[in-house]
C-alpha cells in the first residue's frame, strides 16, 4: 500500500513546484524574463527531486502509461486549486466537464480488460 501511495505524494510535491515555475510568474509581468527564466529553473529543480523519485518508485507498481495519467491528474487538481486561489481566475462548467473527461480516460488506462 505505502508503494502504491508513495509516488502519488512525491508526485503532488513535484507538480506543486512545477506549477510555480510555470506559472508564478504570470503575477510578476515586469520582471525581466531572463531573470524569470532562471528563477523557473530554480524551481524546476525541486520538482525534479521529487518527480525522478515518484517515478523510480512508481515504477515498481504501476507502468508507465499509469504513472503519465497519475501525474496528469494530479497536475490538473494542482493547477485548478492554484489558479483559482493564486492567480484569482474564475473556475468555468467547461473545465469541469474537460476534467471529468480526463477522469474517464483514467478509468480506461486503470481498467483491468
């Protein structure tokens, strides 16, 4: 159980630096992009030590195309909470249904046929 969970929390603490350094930025539009660039990249770094792990880990129980989808799904709960907190954008019907979508598509990559 604790190597199915394990890569399901590195993953969210990878997705959450990964979000900031895409798009933490997007509040700070007169900094210099070059210095924007490597402060992403500072970022990216973190996410890094921690995606690496979830996936040499998650590896171990899940395939590849399972830990994409996992990490997918986490990516779009992460950035749907940031940018409706963080960069105050509305949350749209069509965002869901577009999500719920994804959700089938877990099913399907999940689905023991």
């Amino acid at each position: 159980m604790i190597k199915a969970i394990t890569p399901i929390f590195l993953l969210t603490i990878s997705n959450i630096f990964m979000t900031f350094a895409w798009y933490g930025h997007l509040k700070f539009k007169s900094g210099a992009l070059w210095l924007i660039i490597l402060a992403s990249w500072g970022i990216a770094f973190f996410e890094y030590c921690f995606q690496v792990p979830a996936n040499r880990i998650g590896y171990e129980t899940y395939n590849a195309a399972q830990l994409k989808t996992i990490q997918e799904v986490i990516t779009l709960i992460v950035f749907s909470i940031f940018s409706i907190f963080y960069l105050k954008e509305q949350f749209k019907w069509n965002y869901l249904v577009g999500f719920a979508l994804i959700v089938l598509a877990v099913f399907f990559i999940f689905k023991k046929w």
